[in-house]
C-alpha cells in the first residue's frame, strides 16, 4: 500500500483568475478550435463539445440538433445496423458524429458491417470502456488502427498521464478522460476506484499533448463554469451527459411527477440500463450507475446558447480571443470547499 500525498482537484476546488483584457465583448471570441489528427491524419473544426454516448443523450436527434452549432455528438451504441447506415449516409460531410462501441467481438463485427455499408461517412470512432486499463482494450484499440488508419479513434477512458501517453502510442487520437466524476456514476460509491477530474484533465492533457494526442474530458461538468475551467485545464474536447440530458432531443420515458414532465436519465452501468439492453444485471456484477428524473428542458438549443455564452464569457475575463488561448490565459485559484458540499457529494 502507498498513499500519494499530492493534492488533486475537482471542478469546485478551483476559481479561475480574471486577467486584463483587450476584449470588449464576448461576441469577439471565437469558441470553435482546428485540429489536424495524430493517427488519422484528418481536419477537424468545430465547437469541442460532443454530446455522451449513453442512450438517453446520445441519439440520432440530438446530433442533427448540436450539428447547427458545429458541436459534436458520441451516439449510443444499441441502434441496429440498419438505422445506423442510414444515418450516416445522410450525414453532412462536416459533421463531428462518432460511431461508438465497445471491444467485444460482437461490437467489432457489427461496426465493419455498418463501416462496409457507408465507407467513409463514419470519420469518427469512440471506443468506450469503463476501465481504459486493460490489455484487452489495448490490444483492441491496435487492432481497430491497423484495421482502419484513416479513421479518428477516441478511446477511453483512463485519468492518469503514463495511459493517457500509452493510448496515444497505441493508436488513440483523442483520449477520453474520466473515472467516476459522471452525474449518474456510482463507480467511486461502489468502488472506491476514481480520481479527482481537474486534476485528471491536467496531467492526462500534459501527457497526450507531448506526444501529438488529443483528450477529451469526460463526466463531472454541471455548469458552463465547470466547462471553462475543464478546457482552462487544456481539454481539447469536453463530452456532456447530464448537461445535455431532459430535452426534446433525448431518448427516454417521460414521467408526470407533481404536476410537471420529468424525463428519466440513467447510467449505462445503472440497472435501468442493463435490464433494457443485457437482460439484467449479470449476478457477478454491481451497477455502477443511478437513475435519476430531470426537469423536461424542451429543445437543447437553449442549453447550448447558454453553456456556449459561458465558456464566451469566461474567454473574455482572461483576454482570449479564441478558445485555444484559454487554457495558457488560465490561473486556478484554490478555494476552500464547504465540508457539507464534499460530505453531501455522489
Ligand atoms: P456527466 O456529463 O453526466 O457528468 O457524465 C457523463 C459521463 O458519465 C459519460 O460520458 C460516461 O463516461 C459516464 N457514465 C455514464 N453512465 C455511467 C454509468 O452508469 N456508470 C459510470 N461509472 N459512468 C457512467
């Protein structure tokens, strides 16, 4: 046993700094970033946000919605084949759209059955596990990049440099970054395993960017703040579940509770989850996931405006004119945290 003594940081841990500032309105900062693609050699240019590939968020509508504004979407990966070529026939060439699965045999099959029907309409990949640690997702992710060397693999996730380094090298363009901070995770509950997201996002940023990689920072983001500070900390891509969940958009029940429309959101590890797509929760495994009932939101375009003038905003208290000065504009203050907003926390 070891017990690290550094300190790690969460999104409420830290403020960022005000700084002087040319800039006169928040209409001057352009939040849209280019990227030219390790692996895949490919262009990308849009606003870093993509929406979670979990079956609530991730949906067919909610990626022609986030499509208008150049954000990008991760959809889930229980649609059927057929759905998902016709889909991606369809899709405007620009769009930041990732086909998602896991590492089994069957999720491989089914993607270069799909990737045969529409060539090169998938442009982008996300290989999501909960554990980005293991052999097998390393040998799977070796072998979806020799297989498909033109194609934009993000991978995850893992929270610590030395993988993040080792996913870049394994084939990985972007690599997806979080364990535990997700609004309906119960991993570091049920766990115990987990590791505080700023810090996670800062030191897997530092390891990728050496190495020519990308990370996008996955779970913990409940306010556009959260956001800023995430792509302050050098995210280069910030994926949303719970921000983006309860609108028209998303897939789900909707629940009259005391008068109002709520709309369940669950976990993919959750039991709600499991019981709609694996028939139940296997009896040598937890859930690691919750459910819970959101306020119906109506359409996501409003969240986006909003979270968008956030990170706007906070771009014009440091003097970045663009969304890739932000992060070498950025000073975190640490704050004191109130004992019962750590006690009180999931
Ligand atoms: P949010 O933006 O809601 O805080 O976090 C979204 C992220 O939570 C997802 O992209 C995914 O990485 C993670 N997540 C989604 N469902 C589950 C789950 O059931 N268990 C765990 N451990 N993480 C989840």
């Amino acid at each position: 046993m070891r017990i690290e003594e550094e300190l790690k940081l969460d999104f409420q841990d830290v403020l960022i700094r005000p700084k002087r500032s040319t800039l006169t309105s928040r209409s001057e900062v352009d939040i849209s970033r280019e990227f030219v693609f390790r692996h895949s050699e490919r262009k990308y240019r849009g606003v870093p946000v993509i929406a979670a590939n979990m079956d609530t968020v991730g949906t067919f509508e909610m990626a022609q919605a986030l499509n208008r504004y150049q954000l990008a979407t991760a959809l889930h990966k229980h649609y059927g084949e057929a759905e998902l070529a016709s889909f991606f026939l369809k899709l405007p060439e620009a769009s930041a759209v990732f086909y998602s699965m896991g590492i089994t045999t069957e999720d491989y099959e089914k993607f270069c059955r799909v990737k045969k029907q529409v060539g090169d309409a998938i442009a982008y990949v996300c290989v999501d596990v909960a554990n980005g640690y293991t052999k097998s997702f390393v040998d799977f992710l070796h072998k979806l990049r020799d297989a498909h060397p033109q194609i934009t693999i993000m991978a995850g996730n893992v929270v610590t440099g030395e993988m993040a380094e080792e996913l870049v090298l394994d084939g990985a363009d972007i690599v997806k970054v979080g364990i535990g901070p997700g609004s309906v995770c119960t991993t570091r509950k049920m766990t115990g395993i987990g590791y505080p997201q700023l810090s996670a996002i800062i030191e897997c940023a530092d390891a990728a960017h050496g190495l020519g990689g990308l990370i996008c920072a996955d779970g913990g983001c409940t306010s556009p703040g959260d956001l800023a500070k995430a792509f302050g900390g050098g995210a280069d891509f910030i994926m949303l579940g719970g921000m983006l969940a309860g609108h028209d958009e998303c897939m789900g029940e909707v629940v009259e509770q005391d008068g109002a429309r709520k709309l369940r959101f669950y976990g993919m590890s959750s039991r709600t989850a499991m019981d709609k797509h694996a028939g139940g929760v296997a009896n040598y495994r937890a859930s690691e996931g919750k459910e819970v009932l959101l306020d119906h939101r109506g359409p996501v375009e409003n969240t986006v405006q909003e979270i968008l003038g956030g990170v706007r905003s906070a771009c014009t208290y440091v003097g970045a004119h663009k969304l890739r000065e932000l992060s070498k504009r950025t000073t975190f203050i640490r704050v004191a945290r109130q004992l019962n907003e750590v006690f009180g926390q999931s």
